[in-house]
C-alpha cells in the first residue's frame, strides 16, 4: 500500500510512565498482593479463641419390644483457645507475611521491567523519529534531485546509462531506508501504546 496508517500525536512522555501504573499485567500483581494481604489477615485471626456451638435434637425409634424411648436433645460448647501459637499460628502467620512481601517484590519488578521498557522505546521512537524527519527534509529530496539531474545529464549526452542506473538504485535504496524507519517506529509507538496501556 502506499498509503501509511495515522498513529496521531503520541502523547507526552509524562502521560506514558503515569499510564504504566494501569497496565493490566501491574492490575494482575496488585490483585495477588491484596489476595495476600487477605492471607496475612486470615493467618491473625487463628490467634483469637474459636467458639463453636452445637445442638443436637434425636428422635428415637421404639425398641424392638415395642416399648417406647425418650428423644433427647443435647448441647455442646467447643472453645479453641490458642495458648501455644509458638508451634502453629506464629508459623502461618510469618509464611502469609513473606507470601505478601514476594507478591510486592514481583509487583515491583514488573513496574520496574515495564519502565525501563518504556525508556528505551522512546529512546528508540525519538531517535527514529528525527532519522525519519531527516530522510523527509533532506536525504530523500537529495536522492530524488540526483536522479533527475542524472537522468537530465544523460538525455544531454554528458554521462552515460550507467550513471544514471546508479542515481536511480540509490533513490530506490533511500526510499526503502525511510520506509523501513517508519516502520520501525510504527513499531517503537506500538510498543510504548502497550506498555501504557493505551489505545487508538
């Protein structure tokens, strides 16, 4: 296609690493750290007394005779009262805790992975984007220029074919080299849409 699609103005630096903090993938952590959390509040919990109540209602069957048996009811109270937490509520507890702490750690790393991507794709997306602007205003108006004065110099009979072939690869090879760096920073502004979490 000649025609190139119109990514529009990216926006500034400044937006892009606030938007990092919304990346789904930093959502994900965050949901595993408060997941953890919940953990942590679970494990202290085990150090508070359990009650547990029970009644229980039974309807017996005559015997076998024919004579007739009582129903009873019974009631049972059960405290777990945790005395010794030493041997396994300060156990879980602590595991909860560093599952919560490597659940930050991970989140952490992924936020410090996605920044250092997004500073070397705009690293890459600046540096593109002034070869681009240099190919545009110079390098490629130079090439088209040489292969028209090259084509002129020819009809006039001053230089032969073969200079002329040579202009016209080297307009062609300059013409190749812009597209594929608008490609690439296509690419680079792909990328850095991405780790923004930003659409278009």
């Amino acid at each position: 296609s000649e025609s190139f699609p119109d990514f529009g103005k990216l926006p500034a630096r400044a937006e892009l690493e606030a938007a990092i903090t919304s990346h789904p993938s930093l959502q994900a952590e965050d949901i595993a750290v408060e997941a953890g959390q919940l953990g942590v509040d679970i494990a202290r919990q085990n150090y508070k007394p359990g009650w547990m109540l029970d009644v229980t209602y039974g309807n017996r069957a005559d015997t076998k005779s024919g004579r007739s048996r009582d129903d009873f009811l019974s009631a049972m109270v059960i405290m777990d009262i945790p005395l010794f937490t030493g041997k396994r509520q300060d156990r879980v507890l602590a595991t909860r805790q560093q599952e919560v702490e490597a659940a930050r750690l991970r989140r952490d790393d992924s936020y410090l992975r996605l920044k250092r991507q997004l500073d070397a794709d705009y690293a890459e997306w600046l540096r593109l984007d002034e070869r681009l602007q240099l190919y545009q205003s110079t390098i490629f108006p130079e090439a088209i220029q040489n292969a028209e004065t090259s084509l002129t110099a020819y009809q006039s009979g001053v230089t032969d074919f073969t200079g002329v072939m040579r202009a016209r690869i080297t307009e062609l090879d300059v013409k190749l080299q812009k597209l594929r760096i608008r490609v690439d920073k296509a690419k680079a502004e792909a990328r850095l849409l991405y780790i923004a979490n930003k659409s278009r």
